[in-house]
C-alpha cells in the first residue's frame, strides 16, 4: 500500500514569515512529486512539481526533493493571508501510477 | 485557461438511488481520472481512464461504481445504488500524459445521501 504522510496541523505562520510544509512518502520508486492548495470546499489547485533530487523555485515557492531519504518539502517564503489553505502532497508511484495524496497540512497565516 | 468542468456542484439523493456525475475534461487531455473526498479526509483515487477503457482502479471502486466516457467529450460517473457512507466530494481530473504531468482538477460535485 503506497502511503503519503503529512502532519495534519494546523501550521500557523505570522505574515512575512516562512512556512514549511513536510511529506514523506513510502514507494521508493516513485517518480513525480507535487505539492496541491486546496482552500476549504473547494478543488485541489497545483502549484509545484518536482521529479529530481534538489530545489525548484518558482516565486514564493520552492519545492525540496530528497530521494533517499524519501522526503518532499514546500517552502512559502513571505507568506501571506491568501496562503492560509491546506497544502496536499502527491506521488506518482513507480509504473507511473496514479496520484495518491497525503491528508494534507493545515496552514494559517496569521496577519 | 483550460478547465475540467464538473455538473451537478451539489446533488443530493436518497439512499438506493442511481446518480450519474458528469465531467468535462481539457480537450486535449488524454487520460482522465476520479477522486473522492468525504469530509475531512484525503482525497482518494477511484479510478483512471485512457483510450476508452478503465486503466486502473482502486478497491474502493467496486461493482455499483462505472465510468463512462459517452461521446468525445464527457466523462460520467455513475453510482448504482447509493449508500450514506458515498456521501463526498467527487473530483473529476485530466492530465495530458503519465507520470510527470500534474492533474487538472475539477470544481468537484458534492453528493449527499439521505
């Protein structure tokens, strides 16, 4: 059973400051990796993917994979009230499988 | 920007009761998929669709759950028999290919049974 880990939260920032979200996941052939906002009652909205080793960034956002220790970070620099959602990561695993989710992380940004 | 269009956004139904969601993936999307959320859980795979045949599906897809994609464009999901415990959001999503594409993600239908 594949299974994606994130602490539940809630996470709760001041404004301007950095947030960081964890996920560990348990498929060590996974390949993509994506990091999903889903604001209360509404769809999951992509915002990252990563699939090697490293960082990416894209703006406010940078994403950390780390194979070996099976590990996924999101990194919010800044953040602000809009932030305030919860953060779903997501796998594919080995075989291109579908995505599976973890419960996601509660974040609060607090003006 | 491309969406995935979902219809009904809230359908409630009484326990028994046949429903039928109905999706409308990115046009040049090729594989497509449904997910379901009840409340305060995670989102949870269903199952995925490709060149008009189920790819994979998860055990909660079982035998009062089919898909169907009808014409060239919608991609229904219907439920036979209705049980309280299928009260959930429901997520039709597409993507373009496998692995390294992201799914696009419906508005979701929000189904509860009474």
């Amino acid at each position: 059973q594949k299974e994606v880990e994130q602490n539940s939260g809630p996470l709760s920032v001041p404004e301007g400051a950095i947030a960081s979200l964890n996920c560990t996941y348990s498929d060590r052939g996974s390949q993509s990796f994506f990091w999903y906002r889903q604001y209360s009652g509404k769809s999951p909205e992509l915002i990252m993917s990563i699939y090697s080793n490293g960082d990416k960034e894209d703006g406010r956002f940078t994403a950390q994979l780390n194979k070996a220790s099976q590990y996924v970070s999101l990194l919010i620099r800044d953040s602000q009230p809009s932030d305030s959602a919860t953060y779903l990561c997501a796998v594919t695993g080995s075989g291109n499988t579908p995505l599976v989710f973890g419960k996601g992380t509660r974040l609060s940004v607090i003006a | 920007e491309p969406e995935v269009t979902q219809t009904p956004s809230h359908q409630v139904t009484q326990m028994g009761q046949e429903v039928i969601l109905r999706c409308v993936p990115i046009s040049n999307h090729l594989y497509f998929y449904w997910y379901r959320q009840i409340l305060g859980q995670k989102v949870e795979f269903l199952v995925s669709f490709y060149n008009n045949e189920i790819s994979e599906k998860s055990e909660i897809f079982d035998d009062q759950f089919s898909v169907e994609r009808p014409d060239g464009s919608n991609f229904t999901l219907k439920i036979r028999s209705t049980k309280l415990e299928d009260s959930a959001m429901y997520f039709c999503a597409s993507s373009e290919g496998l692995g390294s594409y992201g799914y696009t993600f419906g508005s979701g239908t929000r189904l509860t049974v009474v």
